[in-house]
C-alpha cells in the first residue's frame, strides 16, 4: 500500500523561504515520475514541478520558475520542494503524487501560508 507524507509547511512572509519534503512508502521514487501539486483557495488542484525517473527534472510551472527547486533523496525515498522567494500567491496545500497522479495516493497534504 502506498503512503506518501508531506510535511514542512508553514507560515512565512513574502520573500521567505520553505523546503517541503514527501516520504513515500510503497513505491520507489527513483523509479517513479514525482510531481508537487498545490491547491490554493477557490482554485482546483494544479501541478507545480515533477521530477523524471532517476532524479532528472522535467518541469517547472512558469510561475515558480527560478524560485522553487523539486529533488530527490533515493537513500530516504523521500522527495522535496525548496522554495525560495515566496508570494502570497503561493499560499495553498501543497501535495505530492506521482505523475500523472494516482487518485489512491493523495495524503493529507501541507499548508503554505504567504503573507505580503
């Protein structure tokens, strides 16, 4: 049975930085295409970065690019979002799945929380 666990998320101001992370049990992130997704108020849940099989990045929203970096640790099979510079357009939760997504593996998800 696959489990995956974000965590990291928070309150910051506008400018500051977060690093989420997603464990994932059941599966193996190196041989798995991951992505971010977030969901923010009012709004339908959109993708946000995914990372290839082996760790090679595929894909950035125009949005977060140069500001939000998706890697991957194997060792813990566990994949993160740095976040840097954050917005207040930012604020929404943030899950990981695999992509394209698998509607059993949605988890609880994180909250990030920008203030201007």
């Amino acid at each position: 049975q696959v489990h995956l666990v974000e965590s990291g998320g928070g309150a910051v101001r506008a400018g500051g930085s977060l690093r989420l992370s997603c464990a994932a049990s059941g599966l193996t992130v190196r041989t798995s295409a991951m992505a971010w997704f977030r969901q923010a108020p009012g709004k339908e849940r959109a993708l946000v970065a995914r990372i290839g099989l082996s760790g090679f990045v595929s894909y950035y929203v125009d949005s977060v690019k140069g500001r939000f970096t998706i890697s991957s640790d194997n060792l813990k099979n566990t994949i993160y979002l740095q976040m840097n510079a954050l917005k207040p357009e930012d604020t929404a939760v943030y899950y990981c799945n695999k992509d394209p997504p698998s509607i059993n593996y949605w988890g609880q998800g994180t909250l990030v929380s920008v203030s201007p």
